[in-house]
C-alpha cells in the first residue's frame, strides 16, 4: 500500500484511511474473483488487486476495470457512499435540484447511443458505444470531485484516458480545443425545456488538457455502468476541473481552432471561466472557494476541509498552466 | 369593502338568512388557536431536527445545505405569511387575524436567526473572523446580513411595554421596517440564484411579494 505524503500542511484524517466496511467489500469481492486468476498473489498484491474493483450495489450491469497505473489516478480517500454519488447530482437537463436527476433520469434510454467525433481530424465518424466501449481497456480510477458549489466527493470511475479516444481519430494541427456536446432531447430529459441554460450544453478543453492521461472517458462508476443521473453511457471526468467541466451523456466531439463557449460562461461569464480548474485562492463571485465540504463524510458540525491547488492533481496537470496567470484566467 | 351579509350564490333558493349568529365565539378567538398556531410554526424546525438527529436520510446527501437553505426559505415565508395578515383581514373581512401576527413576525426573527446562526456555525464553523471577512466580501451574504440585523429591533420592540415606551405612532413607523426588510430579503434570495440561472422560486416568491405590498400602496394612493 502506499500511502500520500501530507501536502500543503494538510494531515491526513483518520476519517480518511479506508474504512473496514469498505475493505471488507473489497476483499469479500476478491473471495469471489478466482476466476479471474487473481487468487494466491500474496498480501501486497491481494490489496492492489482488490483496490482495482469496488462492488457497486448491484443494480446495473457489470463494468469491470483494471486498476489503473496512470500517475495519481487512485486517490486514498473513503470513498462516496454509491447512494450520495447517485442522488446528489447536478444535471441540468433533468432539473435544477439535486435530486432531480435521481428522479427523472430514468427516461433517458442510454441504448442505442453513438458519438459523433468531427471537426479538425483525419478520421472523423460515428462511433457507437460497443465500439466506443472496446477503444481501450478499462480501469477503474478513484478520482476527487470537486464541486464549484464548494462540495466534493471521492469516486470509483470506470474508462480509460480520452486521448486514447481522441487519437482514433487523428485531430490534425488545427485542433487547439476539443469541444463537447451533450444530448439535449425534450423527450428524454425534462429539464430542457426550461430556459435555464442555452441547450445542448457544450464544455471544452483546450488539445493538452483533454490528451492529458488523467483527463477519463468514464462509462461506468463502483463496477457498474453509469446510472443515467450521472451521464450515462459516457461522460467526461477531468478530476482538477470544477465539475461542471465534465460533460455528461455525450453525443458530440469535436475539435475546434478557436476556444469552445462553455454553456455556463454563456450564462454567467464573470462566475464560470473557460478553464475553472480547482483553485483555492481564486473565489467564486458569490462565495469562497478555499475550502469544501466532503459529502457523507464530514458530519455536520465538522469544520470544512481545505481544498487543494487542482484538486490535489497539481503534480500530475500544474505543468499545463506553467506561466498562466490563473486569476485572469479562471 | 363594507361588511354587506354575503348574497346565496347557489341557484337553489335561499335560506332564510340567518340573523347574527348567536354570541357565539369566534374560533379564531378560541384560547386554543394560539397554542395551535404556535405548534404549527415550530413544525419546520421539528423536520430538521429530527433529520439532523434520528434520520439523516430526510436531510439528503448534503444535511448541512439543506438546514442553512430551508432555514432562510422559512424565514421568507414566515415573512410573507406576517405580511399577508392585514390584506388577509380586508379580504375575507377577518380582524382578529391581528391578534397572530406578532407571533408570526417573531417566528421570521426566529428562523431568520436560525438561518445565520447554520450559516455561521456550519459553514464557517463559528470562525467569527471569516464571517465578517464573508459579510464584507459578499454582497449577496451582505444581503442577508442586512435583513437579519433590521429584523433585530424589531423583535425587541415587539412587547406591549415597548409599544407604550415608543408610543404608538413611533412604534408603527420603527415596524414599517418590515417592508425594506422584505426587499432585501428577497435580493439576498434572488442573488443566490442568479449565478445558477435558477429563477423559478424566487419568481414565486415575488409575484407574492408584489401583490402584499401592492395592494398596500394601491390603497394608499386612493386614500
């Protein structure tokens, strides 16, 4: 096991090492996973091997993933219980309230699906999700998330890197950005109709962001498929950015010259930049953004936790904004 | 609107209308109502802290949101329901509704200081620094702020002693207050919401807003 070092004077919490509850699962999984030929590798491989599967509640069909050896793509945190990261969303195109999403999703049909990836690239197509499903291996990543509402939460996803994506289609020299598109369809997602946001909603990453290794293709979360409240059958994951920046339920991708417009810097361009990386020291207008509040963890007179430069990813991305001034661009 | 017995509105023909209803009392005059409306407006208050208490589950993944959150949307809607009771009188022709209302405007102090004191306490960890540095930084917590301190001299002014001690005619002037406070209220509600675009709720809540204090200027004008 290894363990983070402390960082920014932050120490670890006992609340944060793994709890037995969750241990236990994971080695009652492991009991059972004999066939996958995991069995007899020794203690130091038991906890590696049992880490790279978190059982969900057994509700969706299975997603496993490998554990992932991409630089700081599991965090050792407790993990979100599967109930909080389930019903506490923001998924504007199923309602404004946190709950709405767990509540109305379930007309949104995550099969058939296909993306469409176009723009600036050699190989642009159609891709449906079997396909999109066997573009890499999967691995399951234990990634934070943070909030822009000053929440967060620690999450087993399941995908593999974006880039391995993007690159099936050989974005060419004139792609700078990579925009995202959602699906925007009053039938399945009631939400749409309202005037909240500018539909489809549209998110963006600059090339070096989304061909960062730690930028995740997500198709599943706890072993499972996505449920639909959290972007089912993919989403986007891109754990230094405030959430928001992770599309969810995609059907387009598309590589632009010119730097995408994010719906939420349509709505609200002094609130929400284009880059809106975890950023302790730059607030939000209306609120500060130097600490968050772990969902299901903290209780509830506990002292809010310090947030972390990119979210604690700042030695695996801080070098994409090397000479940035973060400030302006936020 | 005079007091003129109400016409049968049914096509059936009418019963011989009845003359003053025997020295009956009124229920809104029964020793009761009080005790009832009370417990009523305590209700709120009982739901959290049961849920903080014995049933977390009832507060959601994120119990602390939901206690400072529904503790300020109870302030603004005890706000409102004060402010309905004197166009609540004239319409349905009910004065003793009067004899509520102070209760109703100390529960808005009430929830309205609950409403600080979880913003204070679970979100700032009852740091006092860091919440002047938050008053100070952010209009829309300004907003708020500014409503809860115009409500305090109005809770402490809200007993008959002090009534006598201002004189009736200061009194009501210091009490108009009510209405600037329910303008700001309504901002700090609305600058809330504005970052998220989300305008349902505090549409409503003006819409409703408009029409109490309307119809006071409305009759104000005509007099």
């Amino acid at each position: 096991m290894h363990f983070h070092k402390p960082r920014h004077g932050q120490r670890i919490l006992s609340s944060e090492i793994t709890s037995r509850e969750v241990y236990a699962a994971r080695r009652d999984w492991l009991k059972g996973a004999g066939a996958l030929g995991l069995t007899g590798l020794g203690l130091s491989g038991l906890s590696d091997a049992a880490l790279a599967q978190t059982a969900g509640p057994g509700k969706l069909a299975k997603l496993p993933g490998a554990k992932s050896t991409i630089a700081g793509a599991t965090v050792m945190e407790k993990l979100t219980a599967y109930k909080d990261v389930t019903s506490y969303n923001n998924f504007y195109e199923f309602g404004t309230d946190k709950s709405d999403p767990a509540e109305n999703a379930h007309t949104l049909k995550p099969r058939p699906w296909s993306v469409l990836i176009e723009g600036e690239c050699a190989k642009p197509g159609r891709f449906g999700l079997d396909d999109l499903l066997k573009v890499a291996p999967m691995e399951e990543r234990v990634y934070r998330l943070r909030c822009v509402e000053g929440w967060s939460m620690v999450i087993p996803w399941v995908g593999y890197s974006l880039a391995e994506l993007l690159k099936k289609a050989e974005p060419t020299s004139k792609a700078k950005y990579v925009e995202f598109t959602t699906l925007a369809d009053k039938a399945q997602m009631p939400g749409v109709r309202s005037g909240v946001l500018d539909w489809p909603y549209v998110e963006g990453l600059r090339i070096d962001e989304a061909m960062h290794p730690l930028a995740l293709m997500a198709f599943g979360l706890y072993g499972e498929v996505l449920p639909n409240q959290n972007g089912a059958p993919l989403r986007l994951v891109v754990p230094w950015k405030y959430g928001f920046k992770s599309a969810k339920s995609i059907v387009k991708i598309r590589f632009v010259e010119k730097q995408p417009v994010s719906s939420w810097t349509k709505a609200a361009q002094q609130e929400y930049g284009f880059y809106s990386n975890v950023n302790p020291n730059v607030d939000h207008p209306r609120w500060s953004q130097a600490t968050e509040r772990r969902i299901g963890e903290d209780g509830l007179f506990a002292k809010r936790r310090q947030t972390l430069m990119f979210n604690g990813y700042e030695a695996q991305v801080g070098q994409l904004y090397a000479g940035m001034d973060l400030k302006r661009n936020f | 609107m005079s007091a003129t017995p109400a016409a049968p509105t049914r096509s059936q023909p009418a019963p011989p209308a009845p003359r003053r209803a025997p020295a009956k009392r009124h229920p809104l005059l029964h020793p009761a109502a009080k005790v009832v409306l009370f417990v009523l407006c305590l209700l709120p208050l009982g739901w959290y802290v049961y849920g903080a208490v014995a049933n977390p589950d009832l507060l959601g993944a994120n119990p602390a949101e939901t206690l400072i959150r529904g503790l300020g949307d109870w302030a603004l809607r005890f706000l409102w329901i004060t402010l309905a009771v004197t166009p609540l009188r004239t319409w349905f022709n009910q004065p003793t509704l009067a004899r509520f209302r102070r209760m109703l405007g100390l529960f808005v102090f009430f929830y309205a200081s609950l409403h600080l004191l979880a913003y204070g306490w679970l979100d700032k960890s009852l740091d006092l620094a860091e919440i002047l540095r938050d008053i100070a930084k952010r209009p829309f917590i300004l907003m708020g702020f500014v409503a809860w301190l115009l409500l305090v001299p109005l809770a402490a002014t809200s007993f008959n002693r002090a009534i006598k001690a201002l004189g009736a005619a200061r009194w009501q002037m210091l009490h108009k207050l009510v209405y600037a406070i329910s303008i700001v209220g309504l901002m700090h509600f609305i600058w809330m919401r504005a970052g998220k675009n989300n305008f349902a709720e505090p549409i409503v809540y003006g819409s409703i807003l408009a029409v109490l204090l309307g119809w006071r200027a409305w009759k104000r004008l005509r007099r």
